[in-house]
C-alpha cells in the first residue's frame, strides 16, 4: 500500500520552500555498514536520523510550516505567509 497525501499544495501561493539534506550522510551510512559495525550501526543511524528530523520538525511546526516529504536524508518543507 502505497501513502497519498490527502493535502495538495495550492497552485499558486506565496511563501518559501525549504530543502534541507544532512551533510556528511553518505560518509556517515558508510561507516555504519562496517562490517564490525553492522549491526549497531543501523540502529545508531536510525536513531540519529530520528533526532535530526524530531528537531527539523519542531522548528517547521513552530513557524506554522508543512512537511511535504522526506527523500532519504533529506526533507522538503512549505512555509506559506498568512492570506490577508
């Protein structure tokens, strides 16, 4: 089963679009499939992606903005201005 968002970005809007990728991620994915630090090292990597995006999120939601999707290590968010 595949998700669907039941939200739809309006056609036109004002605003800014944020894309934000972890830097060093690859390197970081690398040294987690080790093969010493295999098996800690996903659980390691899961919880750090966890912390990066609780953070990432809290601070959208604090400016009253949407997450549109993560991609990996990456999210894409919408803050739109307030309609008049």
């Amino acid at each position: 089963m595949r998700w669907r968002a039941t939200w739809r970005m309006p056609e036109r809007a004002q605003g800014a679009a944020l894309f934000a990728d972890i830097s060093g991620f690859t390197t970081l994915t690398k040294v987690c499939d080790a093969p010493m630090a295999r098996r800690r090292g996903v659980e390691q990597l899961g919880l750090y992606l966890n912390q990066v995006y609780d953070a990432l999120i809290a601070e959208v939601d604090g400016y009253a903005g949407s997450v549109i999707g993560f991609s990996g290590d990456a999210i894409t968010v919408g803050l739109m201005t307030p309609s008049c």
